[in-house]
C-alpha cells in the first residue's frame, strides 16, 4: 500500500499534495477542547477564509518548497493582527518547514527555518493584543525546529538509500561487465588454442593431399605414404579436439583425463613431424637450456608451431629454426623464403594470436620480410613472468 502511494505520490505530485491540503484544512478548523471554552468557538467566516488560504498554498508545496514557505507564514501575519487562533495558521507552516527540509539541502533548510521561527515570535511579541513573549509562545515555535530537524532526517535517508541503491547497481553493472570480458576472453582463448592445435595438421593434410592427388598415377607407392601421413595427421586432429572439447566441459561432466600442455621439451617431436611432412627444416640450439614457467612454455612451443605452420603453407626451400638461451630471455626465430606463387593468403589470425600469446607474458613478436628477402619471425620471451625482456 505504501509502495503504491509514493508511486502515486511520484507521478501526480500536485493532485496528492491537494488531497493533503484538504485533509488538513478540515483538521485544522474543526474546533478543538472542551465544550463552553474559547477552543471549542466555532470558526468565523472570515477565519475559515484566511485558513483555507493559508493551507491552499500546500498544494504546491513539492514543486515550490520555498514559495510555499513563505507563503503560509504570511497567513500567521493577519491571524495574529485580528486575534485569531494561531495555531491552525502554524499547521501549514510546519508543513512547509518540513518540505523545504526535505527536498533542499541542509544548509538550505536551516537558512529558512530559523528566519521563519525569528519572524513569526517577532509578530506575536509586536502585534498581539498583549506584547511580550511567553513560553506557550516558545513551544508553538518548537515545532517549525522539529518540522526542519525531521525533514532533514528524512532527506538524509533517502539519500543513503539512493547511494546504496546506485552503489547496488554500479555494482551489478561491474559485474555484467566483468562477466563480458572474461566470456571475450575465453572465447579469445578457446580461438587461439583451436588455430595452434588445428592449423599445423590441417596444413600438413593439405599438403600431403596434394602430393597424393599428384603421384597416384605415377607413384602409387608415394602417393600411398603421403596418404599414410593424412591419416596420421586426420588421427591427430582428432585426438587433439577430442582432448581439448574435454578441457572444455565442466569438471563434473569429464570423462575424458587430459594430458599436460605442450612445451620446449616437446619441440624435438614437433620438428621431425615437420620434417615428415615434408618440410626442409634445420633447426639449431645455442645457450644453456632453462627450465621456462609452463606459460611461457606454452608460448614459445605455440609460437614455434605457428611460425612452421605458415612457413609449411606459404613458404619454399629450407626453413630454419634457432632457439637461443640467455641468461634472461628465450629468443625463438623461423626464417624461410616466402613462396614465388603463394597460396592463397591465410587470415592473418596466425600472426595476430602470436602476438598475443607473446605479450601476455611480457614478451613480443617481430614478423616481416626483411633485408635478405625472406620472411622472419623472431619472439623474444622473458625466462621469468613479470620481467620485460
């Protein structure tokens, strides 16, 4: 009920605080005490008059709060003068006191409340019938002090409320937010690994295709080993996705046990694969062999496998790769000339999610065609997390 009211209330403002209004100049003029006192007096016509001005000014009382204040305290001034009873003339007032409180500021609804007390206690101590100030006249006054004390209360709360409510939000709205970003940034991730584990058999499948497609007549016994290494190659896709889609389910559905990531320690297998189908690779070490953190481990063998895999696909003659330790970084380079009539051009996601990988851990890619006319790619990974090589 109350929810629905101060939706109301939000919605037609003037039309409520009219209700209001009337609710209150009934209030306020039905006679109050006893029987036979001056309390119980019925109201004058032109009392009801003045009064029922000084209340129909509540009507607006949220979209002109000061306005209004003023106002209703003008209508204490000629109930004072004709010796009126003064306290249905202070019920608005009080009204308006609290209103200003609420929806102004502080400092606001100090600078209104007292003048208004200072100036009604001053037309009383002028203009009534007996001048001086009384305590009857100081507790009637008390209650504009109350009035501002409690609107300012009030205002208080709901600005409290208003600042969880939006901190509420805020929050939320990191959290979608936050949400967003790690799903890119899986799905980014779940993209590079499905490239790195897919792109080197597909390459090797192609090419082996094409050499069976072309021997099968003339060299059935060539063209029968280019298809043995399809299969092997189709095998390990295969085998590859199946590991990596059981990564990917969630641990209470697995059922498929996976195997520790590739690294460096595998690159003597990565290369004579390479080398089977039927890359001219050499490969060459120099330094002294660190161990490397497993991310930076992950890299450099994805980093490799790529950089063979385009070579593979888009280069021709030999193909070299070195690998060289330093006492702070692992320098990784794949040279080859590119091919007189490349294939298709690749979508360049290769490259892009090398150089991801590589500043992920701190490190950098460089890739291009260089003075000797063939195409380099060098990755300079740090030995450390955190370090910049």
């Amino acid at each position: 009920m109350t929810s629905r009211f101060r939706a109301l209330a939000r919605r037609h403002p003037t039309v409520v605080d009219a209700f209001g209004a009337l609710v209150v100049y009934f209030a306020a003029a039905v006679p109050k005490g006893p029987p036979g006192t001056v309390h119980q007096q019925l109201r004058s016509p032109a009392t009801l008059a003045f009064l029922a001005a000084a209340v129909a000014v509540l009507a607006v009382r949220r979209k002109w709060p000061l306005a209004t204040l003023v106002l209703t305290t003008a209508g204490v001034v000629p109930a004072v003068v004709l010796g009126l009873q003064m306290e249905p003339f202070l019920i608005p007032v009080v009204i308006a006191t609290y209103t200003v409180a609420v929806r102004t500021d502080r400092w606001t609804a100090l600078r209104s409340a007292v003048p208004t007390a200072l100036f009604l206690m001053l037309v009383v101590m002028l203009l009534t019938p007996a001048p001086g100030f009384t305590w009857e006249s100081l507790g009637r006054f008390a209650w504009i002090a109350m009035a501002a004390a409690i609107g300012d209360a009030v205002r208080s709360r709901r600005a409290n409320i208003a600042a969880i409510e939006e901190r509420a939000v805020r929050a939320e709205r990191t959290r979608e937010e936050e949400a967003r970003r790690r799903v890119a940034e899986e799905r980014l991730h779940i993209a590079r690994e499905l490239h790195d584990v897919v792109a080197h058999h597909i390459a090797v499948i192609n090419v082996q295709a094409g050499v069976a497609g072309h021997l099968i007549t003339s060299q059935p016994e060539a063209a029968a080993e280019a298809l043995g290494h399809v299969r092997r190659s189709s095998r390990a896709v295969l085998d590859e996705l199946s590991g990596l889609l059981g990564v990917l389910r969630r641990p209470e559905e697995s059922d498929t046990p996976t195997e520790p990531a590739p690294g460096m320690a595998q690159l003597d297998d990565l290369v004579e694969s390479f080398r089977a189908s039927g890359l001219d690779l050499r490969a060459s070490l120099t330094g002294e062999v660190h161990d490397l953190p497993a991310t930076v481990d992950l890299v450099a063998y994805r980093v490799v496998q790529e950089a063979l895999t385009n070579a593979h696909r888009h280069g021709s003659g030999t193909t070299r790769l070195s690998v060289a330790y330093t006492p702070s970084e692992i320098v990784l380079e794949v040279v080859n000339a590119p091919a007189a009539h490349p294939h298709a051009g690749g979508s360049g996601l290769g490259l892009v999610g090398m150089r991801e990988r590589a500043g992920a851990v701190g490190g950098a890619i460089e890739a291009g065609i260089e003075a000797d006319e063939r195409f380099h790619v060098r990755a300079t990974l740090p030995l450390q997390l955190g370090k910049k090589p």
